[in-house]
C-alpha cells in the first residue's frame, strides 16, 4: 500500500505545481462586469478599479488584457511585489484602436453647466464627482473639448498669428524671487495668486504662485512665493506670461479652476454650452502609477 500512497501524493503534488504554474489571461472590457471571472471575453471585468484590487493576488506570467477600441478611466496602481512577468497588453478586432487608459475624467454632458453670461459657462465639481478630493495641485491639470485641449485663463492671451504678443518681457531681479517689468499696465495686486511662467532659458519655463504685485514709478515688481533654483537668476529681458487668474478668462478655448470653490469654469471654442460636447477634466497625473519594484512587467 506505501507505494501506491506514495504514487498518489506524487501525482497530486505534480497536479498542484502544474496549476500554480499555468499562466492565465484575464479580460478588461467596457460592458464586461466586475463580479465576472474576468477568465474569458464573454466574462471580462469592466473597471480599472477591480484590475487594481486583483493585482496582488494573479500569478507570475499572468496577463491582463483591455479590449481594443475602449476607454477606461481611472489610475491603475501596481503593487511593489507584482508578480515575475506580468503582461499587461490588448484584445479584440485588431482594425480597432488600442485601448485608452486615462487619468481624465469624463464630465457628463447633463452634469449642470450654468451660464454666466458672454459664452462662460461654470459648474460645481463637488456636485458631480461627489467621492473625489479637488485640490489646488493636480486634480485639475488639464482641460480638453472634444479631444483639443483648453488653454488656463492667461495673460497676455495666445496669439499663435504673432507669437511674441503672448509674453510681456522683463527688465531686471530684485533678490532671489522678485521679477521687475515696466511691462504690464494691470493695478498693483492684480496677479496676486496667480501663476508666472518664466522663460529660464531658450528650451525651459519654469512656474512659480505670485503672492505679491507692486507697481512704483512705473515699475512693476512681482514676488514670487519660492526663490529660484540656486545659482539661477531670471534673465533679463526673457518672456513670462501669467495664467489661472479667473479675471482673464476672456478667450474662446480658455478654463479656469478655483481650487477654494470647486468651481470649473469654461469658455468652449465656439461659446457654446459645454454640453454640447465632450469635455475630459485630468484628474490624475497619471494612468499607470508604478512602483520601483514594477521592473519585471511588461506593456505592450
């Protein structure tokens, strides 16, 4: 009887490895469910949601697989100790367009945009997207109109037929975090919390919150809240421009987000109601949100 116990526990233990050894692909669709196994097409799973919360308990060599030609929305967080060989790639038609991840929210159209009057349109975001957090650093990033992305509230406005109109020039430093500009002809304080964009050099901008504006004998000086990186001072005569300031949304394609209200405002580039169209707020920084550990997975 031993060796036929023994041939047993063989044959069980060689059944188990092969199991625990077999990759399986599991399946991301927008009209799939997540309460399937997610094993098959038929059976996908629909959100990036349950994609993340089932990360950590797939196998080495495993996959995911999104359907082409779907959207999914939210940010995918990869676990530190994901498993060796981990593939994350696509299905479906392959005349059909790769999958979209994206850290953008969709802002339904009948989420209640209200009009304020010459194309201006706001809304509440709190409202909406009643279970997300909307601060002043990375919640709202980005704003898109069918596709093409809006410009923040800006001054001087873009002006793609003579681009040198779109920047004011500056005239000297004062300190580490003081601009100096005989350039703009606004009252003293009406930058304060908005945002400089400074040309550092020929290839870079750099961003800075203005917590002060002064204008003296036809001087302005503008104080930034942070010194600039050490050994850099602003160049003489180099552009800058300022934007998020809700005063100057006054162009078609313009948005401003007021991170104490919660409030988005949009002029659309038509003036329309954003309703009519599809409007993508960049929630997230990102779509992937990987660990240093993540050095064994592949996307494709």
């Amino acid at each position: 009887m031993r060796p036929v116990v023994w041939g047993c526990a063989l044959q069980v233990f060689a059944l188990l490895c092969s199991q625990r050894t077999t990759a399986t692909d599991y399946y991301v669709s927008s009209s799939g469910q997540d309460a399937n196994s997610g094993t098959t097409p038929g059976a996908a799973w629909q959100t990036i949601a349950k994609v993340s919360s089932m990360l950590v308990s797939l196998r080495a060599s495993d996959s995911v697989l999104f359907r082409r030609g779907d959207t999914f929305r939210d940010q995918l967080t990869l676990p530190s100790r994901l498993p060796y060989n981990f593939t994350f790639a696509s299905y479906g038609n392959a005349s059909a367009p790769l999958p979209v991840l994206s850290g953008a929210l969709l802002v339904p159209a009948n989420s209640g945009w209200t009009p304020l009057g010459n194309g201006t349109y706001a809304l509440n975001l709190t409202s909406v997207f009643p279970a997300l957090s909307f601060g002043a650093a990375g919640a709202a990033a980005n704003l898109y109109v069918d596709s093409q992305r809006m410009t923040v509230a800006r001054w001087p406005n873009r002006n793609l037929v003579n681009r040198s109109l779109m920047f004011r020039r500056a005239s000297g430093t004062s300190g580490s975090n003081t601009l100096l500009t005989q350039d703009l002809p606004q009252p003293a304080g009406y930058f304060n919390g908005s945002t400089i964009h400074v040309r550092m050099a020929n290839w870079m901008y750099s961003e800075f919150t203005v917590t002060g504006h002064t204008v003296a004998g036809g001087t302005a000086r503008v104080t930034t809240a942070s010194s600039l990186v050490p050994d850099l001072q602003w160049p003489s005569g180099f552009g800058f421009y300022f934007d998020n300031l809700l005063s100057e949304l006054d162009s078609p394609g313009e948005w401003y987000f007021a991170s104490n209200t919660k409030m988005l405002y949009l002029r659309t580039p038509n003036l329309d109601s954003p309703a009519a169209h599809t409007v993508e707020l960049a929630y997230y920084v990102s779509a992937f949100r990987m660990s240093s550990a993540c050095n064994r997975t592949t996307i494709t």
